[in-house]
C-alpha cells in the first residue's frame, strides 16, 4: 500500500493517480462525462432565502445597521451557476474564470516598482532574533517583491498590503517562524486589511512555521474563526500562494476566508470574501484543524497539494474534525485539481455547520486519499434528519478520477467509522471513476464503504472500482427510512472480491437504479439487494454471492 509522508511531492499526484488506478485515463473526455452526467440530473434551482429564525432576525436587528452590513449578506437574488472545467493541450486542469486570473498576475507584476531583501532592512535570519520590523519595513506600502533568502525569520507576525510578493528561496530552504510569545489566536502571515478588502497579493517559495511548541502541549491550539493559522487570506481578491509549507499551525495551514466567518444560518453568507484565488504546489502537516480550508468565498482553485498528519488539537481530544482539504461555510466555485491527503479524519470534506449556508458548485478532478477516515466527505451537518430543516444551499458537487486507499479508524476522532465515501443531504452530485482500495486484512467492523444518505438525492456513481474491503458490511449502501436518500443511479460498477454485500438500496428509496455492474464475491451474502420494488435493474452479473439478486424479497440469479 502507497505511503506518502509529509514531503511528499504533489506535483506527482497526476502521475500517481494513474498508476493506483491503473488507467490512463484520457481527462478531458472524463470531465466532459461527468458534466454531462451533471446535466442531466433533476435540475433543482437553489437560492439563499434569507429566511431565518426569529432569534436570529432580532439579534441582527439589534446590531448597528454598518456591523450588519459588515458581517453578513442574504444571496437571495444570485443565481445558480455552475462554473465549468477546461483542459489544455498540455493535461492541465482548470476552471474556466482561470484567464482573468492569469491577466490580473500579468497587471500585478507592472505593478511592482521595486525589488528588496529583507536582509538589507535588518533581518537577521538565524532563528533567533526577531525579524518582524524588518519585515514591515521592507513591506512598506506595498507595490513592491520582498526576497526572503535562506534562513529562520522569527516574527510577531506579517501582514501584507496590496500589490505585493513576499519571495523566499523554498520549502525547506527559508523559514518564517512565529515568535514564542505570539498569542495563540495570531496569525502567521495575512492581509493587511480584512475590513476593507486587500488585492494582489502573492506568498512562494518558503515554510511557514506556526511554532504549536510554544504552546503547552495538552493545550488547545486554536481560539477559532480565521486566526491560528499559518497563512489567512481574509477579503482577498486575486491571491495566489505558491510552493510553500505549512507546519504545525494552531487551526489551519491555509484559510482562504471572508472578513469573519458568519454562523447565521442556512442561506446567509458573510460580506468581505475572498475572490480569485489559486494555491499551488503545498504542503502541510500537523494542522489543529485543516490544512486547507476555504470560508465563504468564490472562484477559488487548489490544485498539486498535499495535506497529512493532523495534530487535532484544535478540538478536544477524540473529536478532532481535522480534514485534509476541506471546502466550508458558504464557499462557492472550488477546484480541488491533483491534491493528495494522507491520515487525515476526512481527505476531502466538502460541507457546512447547521447555521451557516454550505459550500456549493464544487470540481474534484483527481485526488488521492490514502489512510483517511472518510476519504470523501461531503455533508450539511444539522440538515440530515427528516426532523431537520432541509437544506437551501447544499448542492452541485461533481468529481473525476478520484482515488480511496485503505480508509481507517483514527484517534483523531475515536468513534468514526471508516468510509471511501460519504454524502449526506447534498443534492446534485456525480462521482464518475472513483478507484476504491482497501486493505484485505483490515477489520472495517461490517461497516460499508461508500454510504449515500440522510436526505441525498440526485446522486450519480458512474465508472466506480472496488476491492480488497473483504471485512467491510457491504460496498455501496444507498440508507433507507426516515431519513432516506432518493434519486440514485449506480453506473458502470467493477467489484473484484471486496464486501460481502455489493449494492444495498434502503427501505422508501423510490428511484433508485442499478446498471451495468460486474461483481466477483467470495461467499458473500448477497450481490445486488433492494427493498424497493422500483429499484430499476439491468445487465449485472454477480458470481460468488448466495443470492445474486433480491428485489422486494424476490430473488434473482442475474439481470440482463
């Protein structure tokens, strides 16, 4: 089984994922089949009401009117767009609002005036010192390239103005290192202004360490919104963070946030968003929370990064929600291109708290989840339950290429079962080539593997592989009851000796269809079972199951 540790390069990630999936897959053909796979799905308009509880409206009443203005929007009038995906001659993988990110780096570079070290403002660089006014003098207003040469720089803290790029000589090579009496809610490297917005803004080529070791080590790292991090873009529009590091950072290696998070409730988004921003090429490890993360913000594109090896001590311990990648509250228009999570609680978490709306319109094109918890995860907590408000906002995810290796339980939070996959109460999702391994030996404790769930609907498994999970319950679930999931098509199925159970389709799960499905079990009890009598099955063919087909309790020894 594939081991990738914290210097794991991630611009192998595309390479890598051929190999583990053992197809050279031709991408852009890929991604046009799960647009089109998209398309087709029920089209549910969403919009953001602005309908709230009552305590809500009388605790925003009694705020100043500015404060208001300020802290939150109601998205009310905007339309549901979904941004779609280019592919260059070259393979390379982007969405398409990229090009007016590329103009805008072009106009950034005429505007830099000058170039200086940081070293001929006084930066002395030995790990020892404190650097943090040479940094601020060098930085000045802006408009300027500040190179950070090899070395330790210890500051209070950098924050950057507008039109400006902060340079070092790589990862690994210089290190900006938080001082050992910073506070614990201070960020390492952010924007200058997160009330009225900072743009062009550029971070390459360095580590960033939060230095978590000045802390007590059964202390809690992280005093929560976008603070404790090693890098926050607040209010940013067009920002790009290239080949940097993140170390041991107190709640995330990289936030890309609105001016405060806004926990306001379902259909509500926080003002001041980051915009137009492209990370590329990072590493980070020993996160209190996540490694990366995204706030209520748009147009936002990460690709060729790789985040391992969380501390969790943002949260109490067991219960350390701490994800490699994770798109939350309210962000809109995420790519995730290429990236790889090692041993995190979720590789990938897409998903909202119960007050806040959720992130939505979000592109997974190739990733690599090895050892996480819940490779993928995607869900609108609070919204799950028939007892539950439905969720406004939580819709429009679609994945290619995706790869699960080997889930596993986690002391990051002790009582999570392991799961390839998961999606609860989001509707219009398409997974299409989804490579799912998993360790023959390992004790999955009959628990399945991929779940569809708690109030899902439209929801497409289209190229799916699966094997080696031989002590999971059952491969794909589809839950039924109360809080059922609807609406689910599972495609183009291979299942080579994996669970004793393939497909499960749920009790009150109305539309549900199964097609084209090979699976080989060892003595397994049953292939295909749905309760349903609906469940619309064709062309399977299941060997080495006791009954290869039960539909409404009548079995069935294959469909064609």
């Amino acid at each position: 089984m594939i081991y990738l540790d914290k210097k794991h390069d991630p611009r192998k990630n595309r390479a890598l994922i051929s190999q583990i999936s053992k197809k050279e897959l031709d991408i852009k053909k890929a991604i046009k089949e799960t647009d089109e796979l998209f398309q087709q799905l029920n089209k549910h308009k969403y919009q953001y009401t602005g309908a709230q509880h009552r305590s809500v409206f009388l605790f925003i009443k009694r705020l100043p009117k500015l404060l208001a203005d300020l802290v939150l929007t109601s998205s009310s009038n905007e339309p549901s767009i979904s941004s779609d995906t280019c592919v260059n001659e070259q393979g390379e993988i982007f969405p398409e609002w990229k090009p007016l990110l590329d103009e805008e780096y072009k106009k950034f570079l005429n505007e830099i005036n000058s170039e200086v070290n940081v070293k001929d403002f006084g930066a002395a660089g030995d790990g020892i010192t404190d650097d943090t006014e040479a940094f601020r003098k060098a930085l000045g207003n802006g408009r300027v390239q500040v190179y950070v040469p090899e070395g330790i720089f210890i500051t209070k803290g950098i924050t950057l103005p507008s039109w400006t790029c902060l340079v070092g000589a790589g990862k690994g090579l210089t290190t900006i290192k938080l001082h050992h009496q910073a506070p614990k809610g201070r960020r390492l490297i952010t924007n200058a202004n997160h009330w009225r917005g900072n743009h062009h803004i550029l971070v390459e080529g360095m580590s960033l360490d939060w230095n978590a070791d000045r802390l007590c080590p059964t202390d809690k790292t992280s005093t929560w919104g976008n603070h404790s991090s090693c890098l926050t873009y607040a209010n940013v529009t067009f920002g790009w963070v290239k080949g940097v590091e993140g170390i041991n950072p107190g709640l995330h290696c990289f936030d890309v946030s609105s001016t405060l998070y806004n926990y306001s409730g379902d259909g509500y988004r926080a003002r001041g968003p980051s915009k137009y921003v492209w990370l590329d090429h990072l590493n980070g490890y020993g996160f209190g929370d996540d490694g990366i993360t995204t706030h209520h913000s748009d147009n936002i594109l990460i690709s060729n990064s790789h985040m391992c090896d969380p501390s969790g001590r943002a949260h109490n311990k067991g219960f350390s929600n701490s994800n490699g990648i994770e798109v939350d509250d309210g962000s809109r228009h995420v790519w995730l291109v290429n990236n790889s999570t090692s041993r995190c609680f979720g590789g990938v978490e897409i998903k909202a708290h119960h007050n806040s709306s959720a992130a939505a319109d979000v592109q997974i094109i190739g990733h690599i989840s090895v050892n996480d918890n819940r490779s993928y995860n995607f869900r609108h907590i609070g919204h799950h339950k028939i007892t539950d408000p439905e969720s406004k906002t939580a819709f429009n995810i679609r994945a290619t290429n995706l790869v699960a290796l080997a889930p596993i339980y986690t002391d990051l939070y002790a009582g999570s079962t392991p799961r390839a996959l998961v999606v609860s109460a989001y509707k219009n999702v398409v997974i299409n080539h989804f490579t799912l391994i998993g360790d023959p030996d390992y004790d999955y404790h009959k628990n399945p593997v991929i779940a569809i769930q708690y109030r899902s609907r439209n929801v497409v498994l289209n190229n799916i592989t699966i094997r080696g999970f031989k002590k999971a319950g059952t491969d794909i679930k589809v839950f039924g009851g109360d809080n059922h999931a609807d609406r689910v098509q599972i495609r183009n199925v291979r299942i080579d000796h994996s669970a004793p159970k393939a497909i499960d389709i749920g009790s009150r799960v109305k539309n549900a269809s199964i097609a084209d499905v090979k699976a080989a079990g060892d003595n397994g009890a049953f292939g295909i079972k749905a309760v349903n009598a609906e469940t619309k099955t064709s062309n399977v063919l299941l060997k080495g199951y006791k009954v290869p087909v039960s539909v409404a309790g009548n079995e069935h020894k294959n469909f064609s």
